[in-house]
C-alpha cells in the first residue's frame, strides 16, 4: 500500500494534532498536500476454462459392448471446456477526477492512506502495517498419484489369448467389483467391517479399483485449469454487446475473433442516483474531499440462449461526485474518513471529540 501522511507541523503551530510523520506529499506551487484520484469502474469477467487431454483407454474400441459405454472415442484429442464465468465491478484510476489536498493553518493535518494507484482508502485513521491485509501465496496443490490399473489385474486376464478376451475378463472383475460395493452397503458381505472407519476404507479401496479398470475403457481426461480476464468500461448503457468468444480449438478467444462463439454482456443504466441539472453558469472550484456516490447498473451475460449471470454492479460512470466539507476537519474534533477504494464511495465517517 502506498501511504501518504501529511505534516501540519511544516505549516502550522505547534499542537496536539501536529505531530504527524511525513512519509511523502507533494507540493503544488507554494501549498503542500496530497494528490488523490477517484476511481472508475470496469466491468471485470473473470473466465475459467479447462484445457483438456483426453487418452483413449487401451479397451476403448470394447466399452460400448461390455461396459454400455457410449461415445467413447478411440482416438487422442485436445479440447478447451468452458467452467465458470464470474462478473463484477473494479475500480481503475480516473485521470479526470484527481484532486489536491492543500494543507491550511487552521485545519487539522489529515491523515491519508491511499492504494498504490493513489486512490484515496482512509483519513485520519491510524495505518497498520500488518500482514492481515496481504495477500498470501496459495499454497501448491498436491497432485493424487492415479493407480495404475494392471496393478488390479489377476493372472487369468493377463495370460489372455487376445485383446478382446482381455477385455471381456476385465469388465467382469468391475462387475464383481460393484456386488461387492453393493453387498457391503447392504450388510450382506461375508466379512462385513467392525465399524464405519473399516467400512470406508473397504469402499475407498473398490472405488479407486473400479475407476482404475474402467478408464482402460472410457480413457482418461488431465484438467489443466486457465484463468483469462476481460475487462469492459461501462461509459453508457448497451445491449449484447460481445464481451468474449469461446473456442472448443483454441479457449477464450477476443470478441473480434470469429473463430469463437460469441457471448453477449448488456449493461443498463438503473438511475439510481439523481444526476444534477446543469445552469450553464461555470462551477467554481469545491474545496473539501471528494468522493464518489455511485450508481447502480443491472449487468446481464448470456451465450445467446441462457443467462450466465445477471445483478447488479455500481458504476462510478453513472453516478455523481459529492464533497465533504472542509468545516469537518477542524481543529476541535478528528473525523475519520472510510471509502471503498473500488468505487470510491463513502462507507464510514467518525468523530473523536478533542481533549
């Protein structure tokens, strides 16, 4: 995080509330202060999608007639399945809503915390350095070793005399094998467990056997996870525009790309927050700090057909720019100042009465 405190004791007389540490500020002709901006919002699809390596099994030519299993390819392919699509409001640096914070004699020295891309988070409250706030790396994932499923085969299917018979004699060890799951969760086994913890090991252990045996007939299929990220800026209301293409060959595509199939994202203008008439006279510049008061828009993404998701995200673009006044921080109380650094709305704002 980057911290901006500034120091009331350069410019005004010593007191209580001057006894601040400068860490860093910037100077704007003769004044001292801070510089801040505002956010803006981008509409952020966060799109997880699988890459896929799909091995035929080494009966996969056998499955449709001993295990029923159907469409079940015998040739090697590599494919991109769509998971999930997550949809929500980030807020950026907008370089048409950046202010300065001048210090004056008769206010007290604010406190300003700011993200690293300078967007106001706090004032006047104390910054704490901790590692609560960090992000921690996300610990490696441990990969299960698959059984190998000649580990499971008996000497009558090994010493086969063909690959058809191998494969007659291997779909009935996985129909024994799911009697013997059935007749254990009925109570009807021979050797029946002492207790629940035995019994789940038991069923585990024909579990990890039935799936080992029958990939030799469906295959298998290695998952490799992507993440891609698009990002929209919502300056105006739209209906389906295409946010993405989605390829089988090649995985999230740009929208432009017509090797994909299009999803459609819509954006509409809730009016939730009272944009102000203009009187054609020109404002004069507001002192005080400014914040956001966003507005509030219903996103909808579809595929063409069905909806993947619809709600509704604050859009900075569609609300207004409000200001607290600079009367607030005198010196007769320390008012601490809350926003939500993503849209830069105002959360939270406390007073602590001076001595």
């Amino acid at each position: 995080m980057k911290k901006l405190i500034i120091a009331a004791g350069l410019l005004m007389t010593t007191s209580a509330y001057a006894q601040t540490e400068v860490l860093t500020g910037v100077t704007q002709g003769k004044d001292y202060g801070v510089v801040y901006s505002l956010p803006k919002t981008l509409i952020e699809l966060e799109i997880k999608a699988n890459k896929v390596n799909y091995t035929p099994g080494e009966f996969s030519k056998y499955a449709d007639r001993y295990l029923r299993l159907t469409n079940v390819s015998a040739n090697s392919e590599e494919y991109w399945e769509l998971a999930s699509v997550k949809v929500k409001s980030v807020g950026v640096p907008n370089s048409e809503t950046t202010y300065f914070v001048k210090l004056k004699d008769k206010t007290v020295a604010p406190l300003m915390e700011l993200t690293e891309d300078g967007i106001v988070k706090t004032i006047n409250v104390p910054y704490s350095n901790s590692s609560a706030g960090k992000k921690t790396a996300p610990a490696p994932a441990v990969l299960q070793k698959k059984a190998n499923p000649r580990e499971f085969l008996t000497e009558e299917i090994l010493m086969a005399s063909s690959t058809a018979k191998m494969a007659e004699l291997v779909a009935k060890e996985i129909y024994n094998i799911r009697e013997s799951k059935n007749a254990l969760l009925r109570g009807q086994a021979d050797n029946m467990p002492s207790d629940g913890a035995q019994l789940k090991i038991m069923l585990d252990n024909l579990n990890a056997q039935e799936e080992a045996m029958t990939q030799m007939f469906s295959g298998t299929c290695n998952k490799e996870e992507r993440t891609f990220t698009v990002r929209l800026t919502p300056d105006k209301e739209f209906n389906n525009e295409v946010a993405f293409r989605f390829s089988k060959k090649l995985g999230v595509v740009a929208n432009h790309d017509l090797a994909g199939t299009p999803f459609y994202i819509s954006l509409k203008d809730l009016k939730s927050v009272k944009i102000p008439q203009e009187d054609g006279k020109k404002k004069k510049d507001l002192d005080g700090i400014a914040y956001n008061v966003p507005g509030q828009a219903l996103v909808t993404l579809t595929d063409g057909k069905k909806k993947l998701y619809e709600g509704e995200l604050p859009i900075t673009q569609f609300g207004v720019i409000e200001y607290l006044a600079p009367v607030l921080f005198n010196k007769n109380s320390t008012i601490k100042v809350y926003f939500d650094p993503n849209t830069g709305g105002l959360l939270k704002v406390d007073r602590e009465e001076g001595k």
